[in-house]
C-alpha cells in the first residue's frame, strides 16, 4: 500500500544517481524530496490507525532494545541518512538498467 509511492518515487529519481564520489547538488533536494514522502505517508498512516504521531513516539520510546522496535527506528532514521539513500539510489538505477539490457538482448535473440 504504502511500498507504491515510495518504489515509484525511487524509480522516477533513480536515473539521476551514478556511484562518483562528488555529489551532485540535484541529489539534495531529491533526498528533501524523499524525506517529506516518507513523513507524509507515516503521518497518513498514523491518522489511518488513529494513533496521534505524540503516542507513536512514545510507544517506540518505551520500547527502546526491542527488535521489532531497533527495525522500525532504524528504518525511520536511514531515512535522514543520506549517504544510505545515495546507495539505494544507485543500486536501483544498476538494477533497472540490467533489467534494460537483459530485454534488449533477450529480443535481439
């Protein structure tokens, strides 16, 4: 449900990231792009459960050590990181470009 926009969103951008060192000033504001998706959607979804975002940070507070909850804040926070969200980039951009490639050999065959 919630996989769509971001998926989308990353195969939209994804053309734009290379594996160079240098940053492009363009991947900034794509990741801001990104990060404000991400906020909208968990908004959205907290307002679907009825949960007010106060009390779903204190829930994952309180839980603090578990593993469920060291999988939800970690995924929250590679969020921010962008040196993650370039590598996700860039991994997607190879693998649509295989994908590509393996089409344009399979119908030159």
């Amino acid at each position: 449900m919630y996989t769509h926009p971001l998926m989308s969103f990353i195969d939209h951008h994804c053309a734009v990231f290379d594996d160079e060192d240098e940053n492009k000033l363009e991947y900034t504001s794509i990741h801001a792009e990104f990060k404000r998706l991400v906020e909208t959607l968990l908004s959205e979804f907290l307002v679907e459960v009825g949960v007010p975002p106060a009390r779903f940070v204190q829930v994952v507070a309180d839980s603090a050590g578990g593993e469920l909850n060291d999988f939800v804040l970690g995924s929250i926070l590679t969020v921010d990181d962008f040196v993650q969200f370039k590598a996700m980039m860039v991994r997607r951009n190879v693998q649509l470009t295989e994908e590509v490639l393996e089409l344009h050999r399979a119908r030159a065959d």
